[in-house]
C-alpha cells in the first residue's frame, strides 16, 4: 500500500510536467488514472464480485417469491371468482327457502289462528251455557221463594187455610 501511495505521489510530480499545453502532457495523467483504476479494480474486484453475486442471487430469490406470490394471488382471484358466481345461485336457493318457510310458517299459523278461533268459540259457548244455566237456577229459586213467601202471606190472611195447613202439619208427624 506504501509503495502505491508513493507511485501515485511520484506519478503526480511528473504528471504536471512543464505544463506546455501539449498533448504529451496528458500521458503522465493517463498512466496515473490507469494505475488508479487498476488499484482499485484489482482491490475491488473481488468485494465487487462478491456483491453483485449476492444481489443477483437475493433477486432471483425475490423474483421467485414474487412469482410464487402472483401464483397464490392468481388462484384466490380465480376462487374468489367461483365464489361470486356461485354466490349467485345460493342467493337464489336462499330466496326460494325463505319462500317455502314462509308459505309454511303463513300456513301453521293460519291453522294455529283457527283452533284458537274454535276454541275460543267453545269456551266462549261454555261460559254462556253455564251462565245461562246459573241465570235459570237463580231465577227458580227466586220463582220458587216468592211462590213459599205468596203462600205464607196468603195462609196467614186467611184463616180457614191457616188451620188446615196445621191439620196436615200434624198428621206429616
């Protein structure tokens, strides 16, 4: 290295020469970038190689990733596709599924709607029949309370009835 610095310092002495504008005046200047040059390839040649060698090879790794991912890519887009068309037609058998629950779910509850119609109309005839039958009841007692109560008033008025309901009073005994 010592000797490379002292060729570059002697080279650069003679390079400036007489300094005359001759065109034999660039030569010691070619020879000083030609050493230069030569210095820096020979001791860069391999670093350099080495470098370009890794970048190609880290390259050519991301291109294959880069492919691969296109690959994986491309195939989720041609699903994805599959996806949508068929997505299509399900929706289709969706519609006519909520269409048949629905008709079956219109016709259970109609015929839920109707028994409790009927039943309602049952208890409804229930409840009348019994009211009907406890009015008649009351109204009987109430017919039959003021026929005994007619009676009494009218056994009490009158005094041949009095004594003959005791006649037959006594002899029940």
């Amino acid at each position: 290295m010592k000797f490379l610095i002292l060729l570059l310092v002697s080279t650069n002495a003679i390079a400036a020469g007489s300094g005359h504008g001759s065109p034999s005046d660039l030569i010691p200047a070619a020879v000083n970038v030609t050493i230069l040059l030569a210095a820096i390839v020979f001791g860069l040649r391999k670093k350099l190689s080495a470098l370009f060698k890794a970048q190609s090879t880290s390259i050519s790794e991301l291109l294959e990733r880069a492919s691969a991912k296109a690959k994986e890519a491309e195939m989720l887009m041609e699903l994805n596709k599959k996806k949508i068309e068929g997505a299509e037609e399900e929706l289709n058998k969706k519609k006519v599924e909520m269409k048949n629950e629905l008709t079956s779910f219109e016709k259970t509850y109609s015929l839920s709607i109707e028994e409790r119609v009927k039943k309602m109309k049952e208890d409804a005839g229930s409840k009348i029949d019994a009211e009907k039958l406890e009015l008649m009841n009351e109204l009987n007692r109430t017919l039959i309370d003021q026929v005994i109560s007619k009676t009494k008033a009218k056994i009490k008025t009158d005094k041949s009835l009095s004594d003959s309901a005791v006649e037959r009073l006594v002899k029940g005994l």
